[in-house]
C-alpha cells in the first residue's frame, strides 16, 4: 500500500478512535435522555433499534404508522445490522457498535477516495472536530461514499458509474439527488443535451429499481419517509425554526420552503452559467448541497457530514482554509448548542435555553452564507485551480454516454 494511502488510513483511524471516545459514555452507561444530550453522545443507532422494531427483527418498512423513516438501503441496512446482535442486556451497545464499525469503514473510503480528488487538503475532513463528533448519529456515511464516488466518476468523464453511485446514494439518503442540477448544467455548458437526459434517466433508473420491490410490497412503509417529510413542521437546526423561537411562524412552509430553494437553486444556475471556464462538479457540488440544507425544514447536526468533502473539494487552494475553519467553527457552536438544549427540554437541571438555540442556529446558518459567499467570489475569479491539481480531473471522454 503506498504512503498516501496509509496516511489517510492513519487520519481516519485517529478521526474513528476520538468519536468512539465521544459517544462512549452513552456506550457505557446506556442512551436515554437527558444524560445522552448532557453528554452530546445522542446517537440514532440504538434510539432507532428499539423504537422500529429492529430488536425483534421487524421488516422495516411492514408497518403502515412506525416504518422507519428513511429510504430503502438504509433501512436494508438497520434490519440486515440487527442480525449480528444477540438479544441480551448488550444489544443496544452492540447495535452501536456494529454500525459504528461499518461506518468507520466507509469512513476511510471516504477518506480515501477524498485524497484523491484534492490530494492537497483531503486531510481536512479527518481532522475536523464536527465531523469526528458526529460520525455515529445516524447511518448517513452510507450515501456520503457513493455520493462522493459520483462525483468522482463523473469528473473523470465516467458517466455510467457515476449514474449508477448517484442513484444508490439517492437510494441510502435522498440529498444526493440534488447533484442532478450541477452535473446539467455541465451537459448544458457543453451542449451535450442527450447526455444530460440520459444521465438524469440512468441515475432516476438505479434508484427506481432499489425502490420498486418496497413500492410494490409495502407502499405505505415505503411512502411513509416521504409523508413524513412533507408534514414535518419547521424542525430542529432549521432557519424556519430559529426563526419560530421568535415568534416568526411561516404558514405553507412546504411551499416556502420549496420556494427557497428554487430561489437559490436558480441563482446558483445562473452564476454557473456564468463562469468564464467550465466547473467541475466537485467544484459546484457544495453549493448546491448547501443551499438544499439551509432551504430544508430541518437542518440536523450530521448534515456536516454530507458537506464537509464536498466543502474540500470547492476550496480553492490552501488559502480557503481559514474560512473553512471559521465555518466548522459555527458548526461546532451549533453541535454543541443542540445537546445542551435538548439536554435542558428534556428536564436536566442545566443546559441552554431556546433563544440561545435559535442564536446558535442562525450563527450556523450566517456562517455557511459567508463560507458559501468567500467560496463563490473565488469561482468567478478562477474556475480551473483545482482540476489542474489532479491530473485525474482532467475531463475526458471515457465511458461516458456516446
């Protein structure tokens, strides 16, 4: 194994053991609130393998009102995870742990796989206190790995597999989809229309054939993330929540919700358009992420897992990192900030208050603008400093549709 590929080993494993250090009190002493907020080692992991039923090995998605709320792989992969515990006093520790062992393993691909789109700052994401703290939330390094190698193909002009990554990550976590708009405007930028189309369709496909044997089995189990979704109100992190705490309610908040991010979606397009060099999609990937997340009714903590290597990959070059760390900065203030809240709402005898939460989601928020603002001025002065870094980035016309 080269050199390279043996620090990246190394950071991740470094990045792996601290966050198992983070959420071992809740290992050891057992989720339950308000400790588990107290102690901000909440995790989903073990929450969810008791509340959907996983202990006794229920299909996930074969209740019409508790099917777990998320697309299907993931729920293939809470049930599959649930086989490899034994039920004992230990299982929901074990249940951590099993995950968190995958996880970590897809972790180092990432890792991995980040050093060789930006073999300049990959080390970024290992390092990143926000992103060791919240690697053991929720399942979502699952759709970050194929996310990611989505990105990649497409740039190395392999539109096939990087079709078919994007369908899977659509398929574990619904916000790759949104890689569909960046990746058109490139088709729209060279004028390659058929090849857009047939991109949008392959990736729609791979994702429509994960989903179709749940549509046709258990549609309402299937169906219920996306009710869910749709009637969640202005939910935790979320500007439109921060916003509430002030007594500032949004009625229609789907459609407001949906209106900003077209808003933002549409002024993105534009500046793209407008770039005098062709981006590449990890160059734009980012924003459009970005935008997604801050138009979003709920803005959870480990959305900085889905951020942070696309955030790599739009920086610039080394001089991009102070604002880089400024932003993970305000994201550690709000990572903080949401335990000791919950910690406080769930009756513990100290934590933060509800407008110190709002203030801390609108930090977060003023934060990514200006993050998202620094990084914007910079495309439009220069859009090709970071291909030429990595001769891999370097468009060719590989397996890509003829």
């Amino acid at each position: 194994m080269k050199l390279l590929a043996k620090s990246a080993i190394f950071l991740s494993l470094l990045a792996i053991i601290f966050s198992f250090i983070k959420f071992d009190h809740c290992r050891a002493y057992g989720w339950g609130a308000p400790q588990d907020y107290v102690h901000a080692c909440y995790s989903d992991l073990p929450s969810l393998f008791s509340d959907r039923g996983l202990t006794t090995h229920t299909w996930p998605y074969s209740s019409n009102t508790n099917a777990v709320e998320y697309p299907p792989l993931t729920g293939v992969i809470m049930y599959a995870t649930s086989f490899l515990v034994k039920h004992n006093s230990d299982q929901y520790r074990n249940y951590f742990d099993v995950n968190a062992i995958l996880i970590s393993i897809l972790f180092i691909g990432v890792v991995i796989l980040l050093k060789r789109m930006r073999p300049d700052l990959w080390y970024l994401l290992p390092i990143a206190p926000v992103v060791i703290a919240s690697m053991f939330i929720n399942w979502d390094m699952w759709a970050v790995l194929p996310a990611l190698s989505a990105i990649y193909y497409f740039d190395k002009g392999k539109n096939k597999k990087s079709a078919v990554m994007l369908g899977i990550g659509m398929a574990v976590k619904f916000f790759p989809i949104v890689l569909l708009l960046p990746a058109f405007i490139i088709f729209w930028r060279r004028n390659e229309l058929m090849k857009a189309a047939k991109f949008g369709l392959a990736s729609v496909g791979v994702w429509l054939v994960i989903n179709l044997p749940f549509i046709i089995t258990t549609p309402v189990g299937w169906y219920r993330f996306f009710k869910l979704n749709s009637e969640r109100g202005a939910d935790w992190g979320s500007i439109w929540h921060g916003l509430s705490v002030f007594g500032i309610n949004i009625n229609h908040l789907n459609l407001f919700s949906t209106l900003a991010f077209i808003f933002g979606a549409f002024v993105f397009t534009i500046l793209t358009l407008g770039l005098k060099e062709e981006p590449t999609l990890a160059q734009l990937s980012f924003f459009v992420v970005a935008i997604f997340v801050t138009a979003s009714k709920v803005y959870s903590p480990q959305y900085i897992l889905w951020l942070t290597p696309l955030a790599i990959l739009a920086l610039h070059d080394k001089k991009d990192r102070f604002a880089f760390w400024i932003w993970q900065g305000a994201e550690m203030i709000y990572h903080l900030a949401i335990w000791q809240y919950l910690a406080s709402y769930s009756g513990a005898h100290f934590g933060i208050g509800q407008r110190a939460y709002a203030l801390a989601i609108f930090i977060r928020i003023a934060a990514l603008g200006w993050f998202i603002a620094r990084l914007t001025l910079g495309s439009r002065k220069s859009t090709q400093q970071i291909a030429p870094q990595n001769s891999e980035f370097l468009l060719s016309a590989g397996d890509g549709y003829a």
